[in-house]
C-alpha cells in the first residue's frame, strides 16, 4: 500500500466519520425541536391572546 493509498483512505474515513457526527448532531437537534413545539405553540398562543386582548390599544 502506498502512502497515496494511505492517505486517501484516511481522507475517507474523515468525511464518512464527520457525515456520521454531522448526522447525529441533526438528528438530536430535529428531535430537541420536535420536543419543544408543544412549549412554543403554547407560549405563541398565549402571547397571541394577550395581543389581541388589549384591543388594539398602545401599550
């Protein structure tokens, strides 16, 4: 095997290696934002009610 070979071997192990972690990274954050849209949609709800509660009125 020749250092040719060697490198580009390891070259292929690098970005197979960062597409994993990549991946991981945004699998877990599609998750964390899958997790907290029940919490935003009810905090957008409420912000929303207080919005038009006020009629209109400058605060």
């Amino acid at each position: 095997m020749t250092p040719a070979d060697i490198a580009l071997l390891q070259g292929v192990f690098w970005i197979a290696f960062g597409g994993c972690l990549l991946a991981l990274f945004a699998y877990d954050f599609f998750h964390f934002l899958l997790d907290m849209l029940p919490d935003i949609l009810r905090v957008s709800f409420v912000w929303l009610l207080g919005l038009f509660s006020r009629g209109g009125k400058q605060s």
